[in-house]
C-alpha cells in the first residue's frame, strides 16, 4: 500500500512539474475548473494560474446548490479536485498573446470524500466494480452531430450548413473546413483522431477518436462536444448533438463499442470461438440485452431521443445482437484479437457520457457475475421483418417513448444499483418532470392540424 501511495505521488509530483512547465511556456494566465451536471452539461469556474497550488490540493470551492441535482441550499459547499491528466491548453486561445487552461475535474465534499452527486464519481464506482472482478473497462464512442446556420444574434436557426450526403467531400461538404479545425483543436488537446466524414443526413458529420479506458474516454466525449460546440461559433454555425433535429432525416447517434481487458489481454475474445468470442463476452451481451430497457433513459435521456428511436426504420430498437448484422442493437465488430469489442448502437449523444458508460458497463458485469447465457444471434435484416416476424422470434423493441423509458428505469435495478440513491432519484425526479411540460405544452403540430379544422 505504501508503495503505491508512493508511486502515485511520484506521478503527481511529475505530472504537476509538467503542468507548470507549460503554463510557462504558453503564458497561461487563466485555469478553466470543469465538471458536469447529472445531465451532463458541462460547467467551470475559471481562476488564475497564478492559484495552481490551490487548484491541486483542491481547495477551490463553489455553490452546489446552484447546480441542477447537486445539494440543498442548507448543505451546499462543495469543491473541485482536478484530474491532472486531463489537463490542456485551449488552442482558440492561444492567439490572445496569452492563453488558458482547463482541467477536468470530480466534485468532493468539504471532508475530501467524493460527492455522490457528481456523475463522473458514479463512473469511478463501476470502474471500482469491474477492477474488483479483475477487468478494466475500454470504450470507443462515436459522436455524431449537425451543424446549422445561425441567424444575426448568433442564435441557432433550422438551416442545415450543407447539402452533402455521406462520404461527401468538398465542394458538396461545406462543414469540412470547420471539421478540419475541430480535428486541429482536438489533436491538441491531447485526442489521437482516427477519422472524420460528412454523415449520411445533411448537416451532419462524425469525428472519430481513438478508444481509451472508460473513464478517459467519458473524459474525452465531453470534451469532443464542448470543443465541437465552440470551433462550431467561429464559423458562425451551431454544432448540435441534439438526436434527431430534422423530421424526415437521419438522427444522431453514439455508437457504444465497449470491451473489457485482463491486463492486457482482451477477455472478449477466444480464438477457438465460431465468432472468436469468449464466454465473459457471451454473458456480458446477455446481461446489456436484459438491462437495456431498464438503462435506456439514460442512454437516451431526452423526449427527442425517441423521435430517432421509432420501429418500422433504419434505427437501432430491436432487442437483438449480431456478428455483422446492423440492424440489431448489438453488433460485434468484424476486427478481433485486442480490438474484439461490443457495440451498442442505441444511445444518443445527448447523453451524460459517465452515466451512459456506467449503466452499461454494469449491465455487462451483472450478465458476467450472474452467468447469463446469451440468445442466439439475429443474423436476418431485422428492419425488413414484419411485426408478426419479429414477435415469433422474440424481439421486443426498445421503450417508445421517454414516459416509457423512465417507468422501465424504475421497475427496473440497474440505474439504482448503478447511478446511486442521489443522483438516481434526482434523475428520475428530473425526467419525470421533462416528460410532464413536454405532455402538457401545446405543439406546433398540433397548431397546424387543428387550429383551423376545429
């Protein structure tokens, strides 16, 4: 134990030298401290580097209950402890003459235990399980997002950038000069980029970055969509990970592919397997295939999230998984050996990365733990089934609405056992109540339909 500690401090110590050398060599002047709410929205306080020392013993404090789910007004102090591996220089800065800096940071109480409200610190607990069982969680997502014009206060309109189509290059793509410097901004910050294409609908395009451990690579995603959002502005255009924004056209997705590692080994993959799969990896597709609808409002959290998710479309809802097959909600890539991974296809980015990684991941491990046996594959076109098809052979579909999703979350135990009683009950609290001021408003639609008719 001591050595540990010992080694950790070491890589602290070194970690921080380093941190300091840059803040020399780039005249950092001011520290961005950022954390995320229960739905994921990122927010900082900013302070000046001058204050690092503080920053690292975490000794900065803000106003809990001024954060959606956080604290009481009667108990509210809380306070920031910085992941030092996260740290990086904003490139849009650097042209000031003087630039700035973030880290990432979890969220403690005044007695330096973590807050349970923190959804980063809910990761850190099923890292925490899966390390206990002998795993490390690895994850690769797949963002997608639309960029739109915006009007003369710089406010998002409904005029989609481009007209491109998928694969598109320029002069059809006229996002690929704004994903070029998305690309540009990211690989200085530390991604390690692996592509980046115009998507299948208009407007609509994907930047791939390499795989990580699972909490990096939440770590990652919401760095993505906060830097996806703010190159976006420069070209007066606005990025939206918002699932399905267009009616008629493709949603956004993000592509779950998540795999679990035995040191270094890959314990998803067996080469004496027909498919070249161990049985953890069996078990842990078992274990997501009975926790999915119990998870989905968290996968797919907003009211808009299941205007993407409907049956009779290309959309990933039927409860299914397949070696190759795309239209089952789980797919097992073609690539094996350490790349051996399984893809969930249904959540959306609008999704708190940490909560969306958990409940997952703890989905897998409860399929691992329990033993449970996977259902065959779907290997047929499950789009182009018919109902009667689909029933015979026992796929069910994913909850239709977020009313449905969220009566799942609590018939179920997963998000319980998963996000913790805190942010588990202010999660439903806060989507229960979405629903009810989306049920009760009055839609354009509706305007539209009956207005003039009645």
């Amino acid at each position: 134990m001591g050595e540990t500690l010992t080694s950790n401090t070491a890589l602290t110590a070194a970690a921080l030298e380093q941190i300091k050398a840059t803040i020399k060599e780039k005249s950092v002047e001011l520290l961005h401290l950022q954390f995320v709410d229960i739905e994921g929205i990122l927010k900082h306080v900013t302070v000046t580097s001058e204050q690092l020392e503080d920053v690292v013993e975490g000794k900065i404090m803000f106003d809990g209950s001024s954060i959606k789910g956080f604290s009481p007004i009667n108990n509210s102090d809380l306070y920031l402890q910085p992941d030092l591996t996260t740290f990086a220089v904003l490139p849009w800065t650097v042209e000031q003459g003087y630039s700035e800096g973030r880290f990432l940071c979890s969220v403690t109480n005044p007695d330096g235990s973590l807050f349970e409200g923190d959804t980063r610190n809910v990761l850190k607990k099923t890292v925490k399980r899966a390390a206990d069982n002998g795993y490390t969680i690895s994850v690769g997502p797949e963002l997608e997002f639309f960029l739109f014009k915006t009007d003369d206060n710089g406010y998002a309109t409904q005029e989609i950038s481009d007209k491109a189509g998928y694969f598109e290059p320029s002069p059809h793509d006229l996002g690929e000069r704004v994903r070029l410097e998305i690309y540009r901004a990211l690989k200085s910050m530390g991604f390690t980029i692996e592509a980046s294409h115009h998507e299948v609908a208009e407007g609509q395009h994907e930047i791939n970055f390499k795989y990580a451990d699972v909490l990096t690579a939440a770590d990652l995603a919401t760095t993505y969509k906060w830097v996806v959002k703010t190159v976006a502005k420069k070209f007066g255009l606005h990025a939206t990970f918002m699932p399905k924004p267009v009616f008629g056209i493709n949603g956004s997705g993000m592509h779950v592919n998540m795999s679990l590692f035995n040191e270094s080994e890959n314990a998803f993959f067996d080469p004496e397997d027909t498919l070249q799969l161990s049985e953890k990896a069996y078990q842990f597709i078992a274990g997501v295939l009975v926790n999915v609808k119990s998870f989905a409002a968290v996968t797919n959290p907003l009211v808009n999230s299941y205007k993407r998710l409907v049956p009779g479309y290309e959309a990933p809802v039927y409860i299914a998984w397949s070696a190759s097959n795309r239209s089952a909600l789980i797919r097992i890539p073609a690539k094996k050996g350490l790349a051996t991974r399984v893809e969930l296809r249904c959540p959306d980015p609008s999704s708190n990365p940490y909560l969306t990684f958990a409940v997952i991941a703890s989905a897998g491990l409860d399929g691992i733990e329990k033993g449970l046996e996977a259902p065959a594959p779907i290997n047929d076109d499950i789009f182009h089934m018919s109902d009667e098809e689909r029933a015979f052979r026992g796929i069910e579909n994913l909850p239709g609405s977020l009313a449905e999703a969220v009566n799942e979350l609590e018939a179920g135990e997963i998000a319980f056992n998963t996000l913790g009683e805190h942010v588990y009950n202010e999660y439903v609290s806060m989507k229960k109540a979405e629903w009810d001021s989306y049920r009760t408003a009055v839609h354009a639609w509706e305007i539209e339909n009956y207005q003039s008719k009645f």
